[in-house]
C-alpha cells in the first residue's frame, strides 16, 4: 500500500512538473539565461511540489503502457510550452515599440544585451524591456503567471491532450495583437518623425548648401529622446494594463474553449 502511495505522488509530481517546469523556462524573467539553471530547476521543484496536492483531481491514472506515459509528458510539456510563450509574446509589444522608435531615432545601430529577447537588441527595446520586467516583479504581476499555469487544468485537462488547432488560433491572434499595440505605443513617435523628415526635406530643397546630415541628426536623435522622457511612463502604464488583462483573461478559466474563453 505504501509503495502504490508512493508511486501515484510521484507520477502525480512529474505530471505537474512537466507542465509547471516547461513553462517556467520560457516566462519572462523567470525564464531568462540571467536566472541560473539551478535557480529555475529548485523554484520549478518548489511550485510543482506545492501545487501537487491541489491539482490531484485534475491528474488521470498511471498509465500502464510506457508509451501512454510518454505521449502524457510529450502533453503536459506542449501546454507548459504554450504557457509560457504568451507573456513572452504580450513582452514582444515593448520590442516592438523599442524597435520602431530606434528605427526613426536613428539609433537602431545601438545595441544592447536585452533581458526578455535573451540577444541583442535596440538600445530603446533593452531599455523598455528592462523597466516591464522590473516592474513586473515590483508589482506582483508575476504571480499571475503562475496563477494561469495553476489554473490553466481547468482549461486544458492532462487526459484530454492539447487542443493545437485552438492553441495556435489563440497564439497566432495575439502575435497580431502585440505588433499592433507595438505600433500604436510608438504613434507618436512615428508622427514626430514623419513631420520632421518632411520639413528636412524641404529645408533641404530650399538652402542646398545646407549639410543636412550633419544639422538634421542630431536633431533627429534630441527630438525623439525627448519624445521618449515625456511618453515612457504612459507607454510603460499602458503596456502594463494589456499585460495584466492578457494574464487574467487565463486565470479562472472554467472549462471554456480558447475560442470562447478569450
């Protein structure tokens, strides 16, 4: 009897970490490569065996057949992957906003390390990235996330297997989402710089001795810098307020489809 005991805790532990651990390799943050892979693997450990005894109504039989356990874990760990690709993607709206604005500042050849694209990136991008993720964990956000992987078992039931045609419907529409947000956070700066290059334009036509390089750029770059000193904290609360709508659009989900849940 003990060992039967013994057995169902540990498939049940590995079904939750499959899922829980998949996830937390990709979430901002606590997915990122600054985060030791020791320091993700224990608080991957820690929630998944926490969380155990509370989803053990949602977790099916031990299957018999090794092959049935594969396919179960292949699941669990397709779902966690999804989890943990959303926030990444709703992140995506700052790189978006970072990318385009360095573009019309003309310092997109400025590069820096970004924490949530793990790779270099605009200097604006890294530097948008950095305050949504610190702001992120100074409010608590992130406790969202794990509450949508906790409660993403009412939505997607180990037994029944992922639904990947409504995954990649729900994933592809938030991708548009995200750009198109990217897109209107940087409205004003893409106004600025239309204004701007028309009237170098035509200042130009009108003084061509006028070395408009080297009058126009440094313009161009205090023009947008100043821009972005009065706009980034409405940016930053407006990115915040779709992030944190986006998470709970998962959490309490009670059995709906994607489609009809979001």
């Amino acid at each position: 009897m003990l060992s039967q005991l013994i057995n169902l805790n540990l498939f049940a532990f590995l079904l939750v970490f499959s899922r829980i651990g998949a996830a937390f390799t990709l979430l901002p943050g606590i997915g990122s490569k600054q985060v030791t892979m020791p320091a993700r693997l224990v608080f991957a450990l820690a929630v998944s065996f926490v969380m155990t005894p509370a989803l053990m109504e949602f977790l099916p039989a031990e299957p018999v057949a090794m092959s049935a356990l594969v396919l179960l874990l292949a699941s669990e760990i397709t779902i966690g992957v999804f989890l943990g690709v959303i926030p990444r993607i709703f992140m995506s709206a700052l790189q978006t906003t970072g990318t385009i604005m360095a573009m019309l500042a003309s310092l997109s050849t400025m590069f820096a390390p970004d924490p949530i694209a793990e790779q270099q990136s605009s200097a604006l991008s890294a530097y948008l990235g950095l305050i949504a993720i610190t702001l992120v964990f100074v409010t608590n956000t992130h406790h969202l996330m794990i509450m949508a992987i906790v409660d993403s078992y009412n939505l997607f039931t180990p037994a029944d297997g992922p639904p990947i045609g409504d995954m990649a419907d729900y994933l592809a529409r938030q991708v548009s989402s995200s750009f198109r947000l990217g897109v209107q956070l940087s409205a004003p700066f893409i106004l600025a710089g239309l204004v701007y290059n028309l009237a170098i334009g035509i200042m130009g036509r009108l003084m061509p001795q006028l070395p408009i390089f080297f009058v126009g750029m440094p313009i161009q770059i205090g023009l947008q810098i100043y821009l972005l000193a009065i706009s980034v904290s409405s940016i930053i609360l407006v990115f915040m307020r779709y992030y944190t709508d986006g998470l709970q659009a998962l959490v309490g989900v009670q059995g709906l489809s994607l489609g009809q849940g979001f």
